[in-house]
C-alpha cells in the first residue's frame, strides 16, 4: 500500500500534497433498559487526499484505493480551482521528512477479545444497574471500542503508520418517580485495550445509586454564586472557555481576533496555568504524531495567568509565524484536520479542598458534566449533580446546575486552585464544525470561582 | 472498477432460514468554505457503504463495511451479532405502495463549483457591505446520494436525493466579547435555499445587536424564535418517541389520548413533504413514510415507531426508522433508530411584530448555547442566551448578554403559552415552527461589562 501511495504523491504537481489512509475495526454494543439495542463489529477503510495550490485546498475523500492517481488528480484540480479565487497566495513552509512507525502496546488488544465475551461484561454492569432499585427504569449502558491504523503520507516524503486504539463505555441510569425522571451516569475513556473496562462495577453501581439520589434533589436557584468546580467540571471549563479559543484556525485570518488575543495579555491569577499536551501515553488526546504528520508540541495556553501559546495545525502556524503543535486532528478519513484540542488540563496549585470551602456563605459544589459550548466569546458548561455550600459546608444535592460566564471575566475570577489533578478521558469526545465527536481528555484540579451565574428557577 | 459484489448476492450468501435486508449508500458530497470572508477549501467526498441487518432464529444481528467487493467479513460480522443479539418479534416489510415524495433535483446536482463559490461571495459582499467590520464565514454543502435497500421480503427500493445547505456566521470581535451570529437554510431542491434570506437574518440581527442593555433577572415572557425554538422541542423529541414511551422515560407515556399541552399547540411529524431535508418515499427500513398528528389542540395523538420499537410496544412502525445520528438518515453505519421527520408546528393568528408589541417587556431569543444540556428527558432546560434582545412594547431596545434561561418545556407549553406567531418558519432543515412566546420564563442576569 506505501508504494502506491508514494508513486500518487510523486503524480501530484499541487504545491503540496498528503494522503490520509485509515483502516478501522470497531466494536459497538448497547443496551437500554433490559434490551440488549445494538452488537456489531465492522470494518471501515478510506482515505483522503489534500492539495494545496497558492494557497488554496483541494480534497478529496475516498473509500476504495483503487484509483489512487485520479483522486489526487481531482484533488488538485478543486485546489487550482479555489486558488483561482484568492487574492493573496499562500505557501506552507516544508517540514522535515519523517518516516516512523508507532505501534499500540494493549494489555488486551480489544480485536483478539471474543464479542461475547464483551457482551458478557457489558450486560452486568447493565443488570447491575437495573438489579439497584425499582425505580431505575431504564438504562443507557454504551461500549464501543476502535483500532485504527492510520497512514500519514506526504510530498516532502513524510510516510508514518501509526496504530491508534480507542476503548470507551458508558453507564448511564435513569430512575423515575411519578413525573420526575432524572439521570446519572459514570464513564471510561482511553486510548488503551479491553483491560480498562474491566472490573468497573463500582462504576455501574456509582451511576444508579446517583440516578436515585438526583429524584431527591432540589433544582438549584438560579442567581450568582461562588462555585468550587471539580476537577472533571474544571477541565469542561477551560476546555470551553479557553481551549476552543486558542485553536488558532479562529486567530489565523482574523486581525480582530489576534489583537484580541496577543500573547502576553493578563486573562486570568498568577495561579492560573493551563497546558494543552499531546503526550500523555494510554490517554484519549494521546497524539504522537498529528493527522498532519507533525509531532506532537506540549503548549501552554495560559503560564501565570498570562496568555502565551496557541493550538496550531501547520497552515495557522505559518500564518501566525509559530512552530506547529501537532494539533491538526481529524475525526476519521472522511475529513480534512483541523485545529483540535488533545489533553488540557488546569495544572496543580496549592489550596487544598478544606480551605476552599471556608468563607463560602452561600455557594455550590459542581461535579461531573453533562456537556459544554463556546461561543467563543460567552461559554456554558453543565454539572452533572451538585451540592449547595452553607456556611463553609457541603449540604443538600442540587440538579440542574448549569454555568455560563464570559471568556474575558469568569477566568480573572477564579480566586483558589486546589492541590489535586485529575485528568478524565469520558466516553464522548468533542464536537467542532462538522466533526462531532473526537476523543479527547480534560481536567485539573478543584477550582474556586467567583460570581459565576447559575441559570435556573427565580423563584 | 472491480466487480463490486450486489446486494442480492450478499443476501444469497445468508444461510437457509435467515432474514436478511442490506441499505447500501453511494454519496457524494461537496462542502465549500469561506473563512473570514476569503475561500478556503473546497472538498470532494465520494463514499459508499452497505449495512447488513439480519434475523436469525429471531434474533437479530448487524453490520457493515465500506468494502464493497467482499461479502464473507459482512456476513460473518452480522451472523456472529445475530448469534448473541437481542430476540426481535419484527419482519422485514415486503413491497408496498409507496408515495410519491420528490427528493431529487436535477438544479441541485448540476449546480457548479463557480456557482457555489459565486453564492457564498455574494452572502459576504450584502453582509459587509453594511457592516465592513464584520468577519463572515460560510460554508455550502451539496450532496447526493442513492440509496438501495433490498430485503428477503421482497422489498426492493431505489432512491436518488439531492440536498443542498447553506451555513453562513459573522462574527464581529470586540474588546470585550465575540458576536456570533449564524444562520443556515437546508433542502432537497435549490429554489427553496435562499441564500439572500440567509444573509438578511443575519443583518437584522447585527442591528439589533449593535447595542448591549442591561436587564434585571426574574420571570418574564420569552419569546422563543428561530433555532432557540428548539429549546422547548429536544425534549418532545424525546416524549414522544415511542421507544421511549415503551421504557417509560418519557414524560408522555400515560398521556396518550389525553390532553399535555395547551389547546393552541398542534405538531405534525411529515415525512412526505416535498424536498424537505427529512423527506423520503420510506423510511430507512422500507416502511412508507407518513404524515401524522402527534399532538393536536394540546392532546397527545401519536407517538413516533421504528419496526423494532413497534413490535416491542405492539404499534405498528410509523415509517421514522432512520440511520444516522438525530435528525438525520442515510448513514449506514448506524443501525435504524427512532427518529423524526419534518416537525411542523401550526402557526397562530397574529405576527411576531403585534405579538411583541402587546407585551410590555419581553425578552426574544434568537439563539442559545447548551442546547440539550441538562435534564431534557424531564423536559429541563437552562441555556445561556447567545443572541438574545430586550424589547419593550415590540421596540428592540439593544442586546442582553451574560443571561440564562431556565425552566420546564412541558409544563410551560402546557400552562404559560403566550401565543405562537403567524410566520413558520425552517430551523436546522428539521422544524418549521413559528416564533413560541411564554410567559413566566425564569431569567437569571449576570453581571454586565461595558
């Protein structure tokens, strides 16, 4: 297969070409309820070929390699087309040739697992989950698991395979009483084999037991609070409100927008520090070589609450006058890379847990999430539960808690970092234009925050 | 090109006994993009795929491959399913009359690059010729596909769609904040993409934004307008599922036959309208698609089936069986799911403009961040306001920023309905839904910068 993507790539006449060749066993099971909602393996295989011609992109995307050559072809052709269109001509700058080989070390390599033997594990978790009260009427207990072998090639002779494994679960419970429907659920995300879903009971009775706890809980009051986040929340939270906004595809063509965000600006305390990596071996944003074939670059966005680095693919790099950070990923063969984060994380400071809580009159513990979304400007994240803080003390379990701050004030007002990090890899991914979905990991550690503004009842 | 093997032949391949039904799609799709008002990249996408769904000693099995040449890894990975799958009481349908649903437009197919690109230059130049500041953004997407489904019923169908989509955003940076202002239009036919209405929305909306007020939290009226709409109608995508109803996580399961909103609430799921992006002669397992009331006058009429959710539940599959993620079909690696077709929400009597003006105060929301967050099953929702405007006796006094919504969809439509406005209009090429005013809307304000 190299060779035929070699002898394409010496065909092309583009400025610059690569081609993106994927192949990919998945394993999906899920149950709802007591129904046991999908079991499948397939197989999937394509590819994608990219130009660029004075500045413009051509691509094209494929699943049969048999006709190689006049993929390329239409790919530098469209490239010619939409360079034709622009005003300014554009180069990338070459990189160095990289020729490597990176192989996945599993424990249990998920393709040698029998599916019943998965099936198996993901129906007691599930059983688990229902066995837990009466009142848990249904269930959403997801596997899935992917072994891609990814080949990088491109005209200045870069040639990288590299395999990337993928194992995530979801158990999520649902428990009704009467109209009042409320749900819970736990995760497991790696970039790692069959092992990490393994021996995760707990997990399952975690979700349920919280499912019940949550029919009890009392919707939170909407208003301002001081809220201590935790650290899976925290990641949520600088991953929406400063991760997306450091993914320089936004800054690269916009001066507006690199004014706005000139390294160096004072965003957030002198605590505050924030590092995107692309090494963290077995994580789900574990990246050694990006979608572009560049290796991976660890990059502070935020060192000493000062604004510092951004996230690059190798076009906004050349664009900005940066080094590439090996953040151009893609969500499968179907697409081109773009700016995407990898691991994140709010690094370690020094207060502990007990020292955040004292001084709270009235404020909330936010843990785990339902989701976030940036607008770049304003941000909201979800808690997945919560707790009220009353006189510097956890009290009652609150729902519904959902945050929102501003990019430019939310940060300047976290006020305390706790001494613990988590980093959490879940069982989604994060979704930016058309690729929804891109495996990925966040954390830090507690986080304190000021003013914050809590949606909900008034009354 | 190789000898691709058929779908016949993948079927002859089951063993003795089984059911078998392969949905193959051949795509091609072309999304162009403009970044800040410069072209970017154009793309050219041609795929195919098939899945393999099968019943075996009742019981079913899945998969799919984008390999088209080999069949034995196909039926090997669905036999292997349907040996450890679930017990299903469903058949696959056989041939039917099908209504005649158009979805393909030659204009749509034909349409050239230079087109697209000429389309998506005109969106920027009306948008910054008001606003010069203004980055725009915008992205066009043509797509079409066949779609081939054959069982061991005997259903055989073909089907050619077309779709075009046009995305369009500015964005305007200031000292302070990031404007985000997006629109899209979505069809299966060219005429009804009005790429000039696209770039209008947006301008209103820049002028309606040009000033920031400051507004006091409470319980107000809201008018839900445009995608924000949206907020109140995930959770009935959810209620009335009946697969949903059947597990009983819907909210709506002992409410069939009974009254759950106010009487001026009717909504129509149509899988027939012509052109409409959701449109198809059937389903995506070839039960004929329908038109049917879910709610009318406020009372629960239908709730929404796939074959499997159907049987499970006793009903008869409603033809809203699709592959893919929500609101949308035709992926093939997805196995078929509940889904909904075009959602049609009846107008009210008067417009937008008289339905603000008879309010003192109310706040219009155009847009949200955290759609589908929070409890949505229990019909929850608290979503920051992205583009949302303080209007007092109908006059847009300036935009809010910093502000969040929260409430219950049900209980809102059911006791706090204003009034619906008299212009439907298309959100996400899913929901043709006038503007939905409700009064005692929580809002909760934040802090505003200057």
């Amino acid at each position: 297969m190299d060779e035929r993507i070699e002898e394409a790539l010496r065909r092309s006449r583009a400025d610059f070409t690569d081609i993106r060749i994927e192949q990919a066993w998945h394993t999906r099971i899920s149950f709802e309820g007591p129904h046991l909602e999908n079991l499948e393996t397939y197989f999937e295989m394509g590819g994608i070929v990219r130009c660029l011609v004075g500045g413009g992109w051509g691509i094209a995307v494929f699943n049969t390699l048999d006709d190689l050559p006049e993929r390329v072809a239409d790919a530098e052709h469209i490239a010619r087309l939409v360079s034709s269109e622009l005003n300014e001509r554009f180069e990338l700058p070459p990189a160095p040739p990289i020729r490597d080989q990176v192989r996945a070390s599993l424990q249990k390599d998920p393709r040698t697992i029998p599916l019943q033997e998965k099936l198996a594990l993901v129906r007691r978790y599930n059983e688990r989950m229902l066995r837990e009260s009466p009142k848990i009427v249904s269930t959403r207990t997801a596997y899935a698991d992917s072994f891609r072998i990814v080949t990088i090639a491109n005209s200045e002779g870069t040639l990288i395979v590299e395999e990337r494994p993928d194992t995530a679960m979801l158990l999520a419970a649902l428990a009704r009483e009467d109209t009042n429907i409320q749900q819970a659920w736990e995760t497991v995300g790696e970039a790692a084999g069959f092992e990490i879903v393994e021996g995760q009971e707990e997990k399952a009775v975690q979700a349920a037991r919280r499912a019940l706890d949550l029919l009890q809980a009392r919707p939170v009051q909407g208003g301002i609070y001081t809220v201590i986040v935790n650290p899976e929340l925290a990641g949520v939270l600088i991953h929406e409100a400063f991760g997306h906004l450091c993914e320089a595809d936004f800054l690269a063509k916009s001066p507006a927008m690199r004014q706005l965000l000139t390294p160096g600006r004072v965003v957030g305390p002198p605590e505050l520090n924030v590092v995107e990596d692309g090494y963290l071996p077995g994580r789900r944003g574990n990246t050694p070589y990006d979608d572009e074939g560049t290796p991976r670059r660890r990059v502070y966005l935020i060192r000493n609450g000062v604004l510092e680095g951004f996230l690059h693919s190798r076009e906004t790099a050349a664009r900005m006058g940066f080094p590439p950070t090996g953040n151009a990923r893609a969500l499968s063969y179907q697409y081109e890379p773009i700016v995407r984060m990898r691991n994140t994380y709010i690094d370690r400071g020094q207060a502990t847990f007990a020292e955040m809580l004292r001084g709270v009159e009235h404020g909330i513990y936010a843990c785990g999430f339902v989701g976030g979304n940036t607008g770049l400007g304003q941000f909201t994240f979800s808690a997945a539960y919560a707790y009220e803080i009353v006189h510097g003390e956890i009290g009652e379990m609150l729902r519904e808690v959902v945050l929102t701050g501003n990019i430019f004030e939310t940060l300047h007002n976290v006020d305390m970092i706790g001494d613990d990090l988590t980093i959490y890899g879940g069982a989604g991914g994060c979704g930016k234009e058309e690729q929804q979905g891109l495996p990925l990991t966040l954390g830090g550690p507690h986080v304190r925050i000021q003013n914050l503004t809590v949606g909900g009842r008034t009354t | 090109m190789k000898n691709t093997l058929s779908a016949k032949e993948v079927l002859a391949r089951l063993p003795g006994g089984a059911e078998g039904e392969v949905y193959e799609v051949h795509r091609q799709v072309r999304p162009l993009l403009f970044r800040s008002g410069a072209l970017e990249s154009l793309r050219l996408s041609e795929t195919a795929g098939r899945a393999l769904r099968v019943i075996v000693d009742g019981r079913l099995g899945f998969s799919t491959t984008t390999d088209l040449d080999d069949g034995s890894t196909l039926v090997h990975n669905a036999l292997d399913s349907a040996q450890h799958g679930e017990a299903v009481g469903f058949h696959y349908p056989s041939a039917a009359e099908f209504p005649q649903v158009p979805c393909f437009d030659p204009e749509v197919e034909s349409l050239s690059d230079e087109e697209m690109i000429a389309t998506g230059k005109e969106i920027i130049a009306r948008i910054n010729a008001e606003f010069p500041q203004v980055q725009v953004h915008v992205g066009i997407r043509k797509e079409v596909e066949e779609i081939y489904l054959l069982n061991t019923s005997g259903l055989e169908v073909s089907s050619r769609r077309t779709l075009l989509l046009i995305q369009a955003a500015a964005q305007v940076v200031g000292e302070q904040d990031i404007l985000f202002i997006p629109d899209e239009a979505a069809s299966r036919r060219r005429q009804e993409v009005d790429a000039q209405a696209v770039a209008e929305n947006i301008l209103r909306l820049l002028r309606w934004s040009e000033r920031t007020v400051p507004l006091t939290s409470g319980a107000m009226p809201v008018v839900f307008h445009h995608t924000a709409t949206a907020v109140l109608l995930l959770p009935l995508l959810h209620g009335l599922n009946g697969r949903n109803v059947y597990l009983r996580t819907s909210p709506l399961s002992d409410l069939l036959g009974r009254p759950a909103l106010d009487p001026r609430f009717t909504l129509v799921d149509d899988g027939r309208l012509p052109f409409a992006r959701l449109s198809s002669p059937t389903d995506d397992e070839g039960t004929p698609t329908a038109r049917k009331t879910l709610i009318q006058e406020g009372v629960v009429r239908h709730f929404l089936y796939d074959l499997k959710a159907a049987a499970l539940a006793g009903a008869s599959s409603t033809g809203n069986g699709y592959r893919g993620q929500s609101l949308s079909g035709g992926d093939f690696r997805r196995r078929p799911n509940v889904s909904p077709a075009s959602w049609l929400i009846a107008p009210g009597e008067r417009s937008l403009e008289e339905i603000l003006g008879e309010l003192d105060q109310a706040l219009l929301v155009e847009e949200v961040l955290g759609l589908g967050q929070g409890n949505v099953i229990a019909g929850e929702f608290s979503n920051n306001v992205e583009l949302g405007f303080l209007v007092r006796r109908g006059q847009v006094v300036g935009r809010v920023k910093n502000t969040m919504i929260a409430g219950n969809a049900y209980e809102l439509l059911r006791e706090h309905l204003l009034a619906l406005s008299a212009e439907p209009r298309w959100v996400m090429g899913w929901l043709h839904t006038p503007a939905i005013a409700l009064d005692r809307v929580s809002v909760i304000c934040g802090t505003v910068e200057r």
